[in-house]
C-alpha cells in the first residue's frame, strides 16, 4: 500500500466548511435579490483568460500576483485576478448583443499572489454590480441606492457610504499645479485611515512642495454635512466645476428620496486605483469601521479602452464578502441556522422516507438519519447539525429539542404550523 | 495610443450572457432547493490544489487534461477537473468536524484541457451530491429518490433513471473467470448505447473468449421488468449474492413508496469510472434519450484512501449541468423570462428611483432607465430585456406591453395585483 498523501491545501486557500459556505450562500443570495430587484442581470465570464487580455500589454504593480503559465497548447494564461477587467473585454466582446445601459452584476472567485501574512487569500469571491453606457448622474445614484439596499439587507443598515469625487480632486491638484503627481498623491491620501495625517504628509512631501502638502490634507481633512463640505472643496479648488456640479445633483436626489443622511462626503475617499474618473464610494459598518470598507467603487471613463475604440462608461461597487463576512462573524451576526428543520429517525422500510416525502411536501427541510443506530446517536446528530426538531414513525411523534415538548401524531400541516410558530422571527 | 487588444477567450472558454446565465442560475436554484430539502449542506474547495492531492502519485488517463503549472513559490500546483477528488480530501482533513453521515452539495466550476472538437467545454459546472459515512441501503436509496426530486423540478419528471450494480457484474465476471479484466470489459460494455452491441462484441474479443463475450453481451442485454431481469442476472451470475440483495432492498423501499416505475434495472449501466463498487446510476431525458445520461453516480467503498486510513463508504450522484441545458435548449425548456417585471422611464428629479422604490417594496423587481432618451428608445429596451411592463411618472400610468392595455394612477400594490395576475402560470 502506498504512503498516504497530506490533504492539505495551499498556502493562503481554504476549505469552506458547512458553517462558512450556508452564511456566504446566504449573503450572496440577499444581495442577487437587490440586484434583481433593480433589474440587473447575471454574467459569467472564464476564470482562465489570455494574459495579454488580463494584464495589457504592459507591466504593473499587480502583474506579479497573478498566477500565470502557459497551456496545453502553449497560450500564455492567467487566473483573472479580478471581475472588472474580465468584464471590460466582455463588454468589448459582446456590446451590440445586450441592451445598452447594461446593467450587470458577476458573483464570482478570483485569484491573487498575495503575500498572506496580512490575513489576506489568494482565492475569494467578489461581488460586483456595474452599469455601462452612460454617464449620467442617475446612474451614479442607482448604485449609492443599491449600496444602501445592500446594507440593509446585510447588516440592518448599519454602515455609513462615504464618497468623494475624483473630478473635484483632480481640479483642487490642478489649482495646485500638482496634476502631474496625481498617482502618487491619490496612492498617499487613501492611507490616510490607515496611516494618520503625519505618515500622509510624509509621503505626500516626497512628491509636492510643504504648501502643497498643508493645502492636500487640508483639503482632505474637510468635514461637516454635505453642503457645506462641498463649500469647503470648491473653494479651496477654485470654484464650481463639473465633479462639484455633480456632487449637488446626487445630494439634490439624495434629498427628494429622504435618504441624504445615509451618505457622508468625506474628501479623503480617493481610491487608489487610477482608472476612476468620477464619484468615488467606500462602505464601513457602524459598528467596525476599523475593518476598512466593506462596499467600493466609482465611476470611470471608459471601461473597455484596451479592446475597443467604443466609449463605454460606467459606474459601480464591488463587496468584499470575505472582509464583510469576517465582520459580521466578528460582530456575532454571522446567522449559522441550520438548513434542515427535521431530523426524522431511522425507520422500518421506507417509514422514514415517506414521512421525510410529506413533510417536504409541506414545504419543510426535512432529513431522514440513514443508520440503523440508538436513537441517542440519532439524537446526537441533530444536535450537531443544529437541527431542532425530531421526528420519529412508529409510533409517530415529533419533539421540539429546545423545549423539550412532544406531540404526537400530528398532521404534515399541523407539524409544519408548529416548526414554523416555533422559529419565526429567526434569521434565514 | 496603443493597438487595441482583441477581446476574445481562450478555446473551449466561453462567456455566460445573461440569457444564458439567468436559466442555468435558475436550474442551480431548483437543485439546491431540493438538496436542502433533503437536509444536505453545502461546502467548497480551493479551485487550485497540490497537483500530488489532485492526481496521486501515479500517473493516469485524466493527467494529460489538467491545467497544472509552478506557482510563485515554487509548488507544483493544478485546477480541479472534477468535484470528487477535492472532496476525497476535503473528508481526510475534515472527517471529525462534520457529523457523520455527511451530506453535502458541491455545485462549482473544473477544468479539463480536453480536445474540444466534439462540443466539450474546457470550464464547465458540476453539481454533486453524495453521502458519505454509511454503507446502508437507506442511503442508496437516499441518492436515489433525490434524482426523481431532481428531474421533476428540472424537467417535470420527464426522465427515466437506469441503475445497475457493480457487486452483481463483479460476482458475473468471477463466474466467467474473467475478474481480471474486469476494467477492460467495462470500459466496452460502457460504450453499449454508443456503439451498439457488434462493436461491443470486437472490443471485448479483444480481453475475453468468444463464449464469454456472447455471456457478457446477454448479461448487459438483459431487458424486462425490475425483478425479472434481477432473476435473469442472478441466474447468469451463479446465484444471488450481496450486491443483488441490494438491489431487491431498493426495488422493495421504491415499492413501498410507490415510486418503482421511476427506475430501470439496466444492466449496461456500468460507469467506465473504476472507483464505483456497489450501485451505479444513469438519467436520461425521455424526449432525448441519445443525448446521454444527464446525471449519474453510484457507490464508492472508500472515498478518501489516497489520504487517510479511515474508511468513508459512500454514494453520489452529478448533473451534467451543461448537457441538461443544451437538451432543454433543444426541448425549448429553457426559461429565458427576465427578472425585470416593469421599466419605470426616466422622469424628473428622482421620481422615478422614488416610485420604483415603492414598487419594489411591493417585491417587484423594478428597474428605472437612466438616460434622458426618448419614450420610443426607452420601449424598445424594455422589448430588448423582455420586460413586460413599462411605467410613468408624470402623469402616473402603467402599460402592459403584451396586451397593449394602459392603466393610470394605480397605487403600488394595485399595479403588483396586475403584474401578478398577468404572468400568472409563467416559470421562474
């Protein structure tokens, strides 16, 4: 007999075991039911695609992450690292066969190198909602809508969006004459939460004169309610423009529907990523906001550039299942209910099945124990997978584990009005 | 400016439009729901493993398929091809967290770098199914009744489900004297449905004597009712033994649960897999019995041999997710409806997010158009997303589009009572 091998995984991957996959299906699951409901529609894309479409055909900063080597057939492939440049060669691939704006949401793992000393994976899943194809400000308040639909079905609404707008960071750099440091200064003030104001200045010092780098974290470190830190941004970068113009449209919104209060303009939200061009968002919960955003994203030009010469802008978020899932597992709001209902004890022929056969037919979860074992094995397995209640056919009754009350002989219907009296007001 | 990139995937890739992706979500949906009616739970696996877990330390028919490369560190690491090696290992490193029997669902993407010339796809879903812990019949029997669970929501039951016995072939191919060639014989008598039986005949000439060939081919063409073709088996394989007494305990259960038509004892159904020890099933749809089998399984001694010593008897099954969908497309089964029940058009300010609003809270999905366009161009999305309904804020009226009727001023869930009335009877 051959040596066994270690089931072990790989460095920074992981099993999903029961108790993790049931929440994360859950969350999911809510948040296609928001997509839905603002009539966005599903895609799915390879997980393998040519490098060249992945990376471009230059180098970057996240080049050395991605796993990449060559096929069966002597392609150079890559992992997708992420969902949005898969979708911008979907869009560039397929934009005459879907109705323009499209709206889409992608559910799906991606894979990075990451170093993982920083608790970070190499493979998690990103949820991703965007609209493409127009620019308007609707747009952009649909998806601070749905960001806020999403927080309400996740985390009962407790997170705050704070957003910011790239348009009004590019104009205050350019009053600057700092608009050739962009990407440095954007890199150095969204470590601001991180980091604090001292560190920021620092590097901000490495690429702008000490006046600049008083003016940036002035800028940044604006704070009031929305109008009059939009005020403060507009004269501190010499006047209206389109990106403040915009801010005011999204605020007037905001207001007509009653929900400006959900929203905080925080001028330090910049995203380091430099394919933004418009509004800017980023998500913390209430209750952690040291997690770091939950929710992000923004507006951008033109999404599919590198495959098209078609302008396609758009706006959207993304959720960090994992961070939000480790929050809420932080915060004890990670639900663990079990799927089953009832455990039905092991029978004489087919009794258990049949009984299982009607109680699924009322619509419960209804499991059958599949060993002839004790019956306080049996029991012993319910407790384990969390289920509550117990049925058994001969003679028939059913018991409530957590009461401890037995009834017997029970229609399906009436057992089912029991489980049902008995659970309401749990958590999926 | 740099040449643009072609946007195109690599072959036997391909994307998931959201006509496609909506049914296969849809149908995915279906089998959960009846996977957790049968009490089982969900897991997942990294995508990525140690090519040693994947493949052993042998070498073997699928090696030459897989997507296998270093990665940055130096490991030698591959993509799953299927769900039940990771699964094998999943158990190994997990066998004291679960409780046992463990029932799990896995439904999740694999890899294989296979020829594509016959329409296979080098990505493609798996959704498996499997009981691991118990050797019972009960649990056979288990699989077994979901399968029927399976094909009535997936295809109103439209399919038939042809199983065998791996211990009663066995037990005839000791009886011949040829157990030796036990995976040759197999692997052409899998090739029955395909090749018809002359053909069958030259590749089994090829391991066994012409008397033996003739025995084997009467074996497999065994046709008739359940009992009488396990009377013409036992008779051809020396007598009963444990694997036919296992298929008279199931025909028995069925027949308890009056559901013993569902099933075809099919004695060419063998699985050319050589892992599979005790029963074997296949499905195929009534209306396109050639496409093949649309899910299939069987029991397995000891699932997680290559990594632990502990014994894990069990038994599964999988849908070819991929090839239910090409029949249903076939059979127009598809459900291509949208999720999009009504378009608000664009009006002033946010009335339309804030009347889409209140119709979504009515749990419709509502989507709003987010371009200042013309009404006409706003019809024609709704048309090109198949949404039936389009709405008006000013003054307040809805149309159904089907029907051309118009009403005004409806409250929201008036307008709800309408929708509803007017798709009832739709699928999903």
């Amino acid at each position: 007999m051959a040596d066994l091998i270690s089931p072990q995984v790989l460095k920074g991957f992981r099993d999903s075991l029961p108790q993790q996959e049931l929440p994360k299906k859950e969350l999911m699951k809510r948040l296609e039911t928001v997509f839905e409901s603002f009539g966005f529609v599903p895609i799915d894309t390879p997980a393998l695609e040519y490098t060249e479409v992945l990376l471009g055909k230059g180098g970057g900063e996240t080049d050395k992450q991605v796993y990449r080597f060559e096929d069966h057939g002597g392609r150079d492939v890559s992992l997708r690292f992420d969902l949005t440049v898969p979708f911008a060669r979907f869009m560039a691939a397929h934009a005459s066969e879907v109705p323009l704006p499209f709206k889409r949401y992608h559910m799906a793992k991606v894979w990075r190198g990451e170093n993982t000393q920083r608790g970070r994976y190499r493979e998690f899943v990103q949820c991703d909602f965007d609209i493409v194809g127009t620019d308007s400000a609707a747009a952009d308040f649909e998806i601070l809508l749905m960001m806020t639909r999403a927080m309400d079905v996740l985390v009962d609404g407790k997170a705050v969006i704070r957003l910011s707008h790239r348009g009004v960071f590019n104009q205050f750099l350019a009053s600057l004459g700092a608009e050739g440091k962009s990407v440095q200064v954007l890199r150095a003030v969204d470590k601001l939460a991180k980091i604090g104001a001292d560190e920021v200045r620092k590097l901000l010092l490495e690429s702008v004169a000490p006046d600049g780098a008083e003016k940036i974290l002035a800028f940044i470190g604006a704070r009031g309610d929305f109008l009059s830190v939009l005020e403060q941004l507009e004269s501190l970068s010499g006047g209206e423009g389109d990106g403040s113009r915009r801010l005011k449209a999204l605020h007037a919104l905001a207001s007509e529907l009653g929900n400006a209060g959900r929203f905080v303009l925080d001028p330090s939200i910049t995203r380091g990523l430099d394919y933004y061009t418009g509004i800017v968002y980023e998500t913390f919960l209430e209750a952690l906001p040291g997690l770091g955003s939950v929710m992000s994203g923004g507006r951008y030009d033109n999404l599919a550039a590198l495959y098209t010469k078609q302008e396609l802008p758009g706006v959207g978020a993304s959720v960090g299942l994992d961070r939000l899932m480790a929050g809420l597992e932080e915060l004890k709001l990670l639900s663990t209910a079990a799927k089953s209902e009832v455990l039905v004890l092991a029978g004489e022929g087919a009794h258990a099945q049949a009984l299982a056969q009607k109680l699924r037919a009322e619509g419960l979860n209804a499991e059958v124990y599949l060993d002839d074992r004790k019956v306080a094995q049996q029991y012993k397995y319910a407790e384990a997978k969390g289920i509550r209640f117990v049925a058994q056919t001969n003679p028939l009754q059913y018991k409530d584990t957590v009461t401890g009350e037995v009834k017997a002989g029970l229609s399906p219907s009436d057992f089912r009005a029991w489980v049902r009296a008995s659970t309401q007001g749990g958590l999926g």
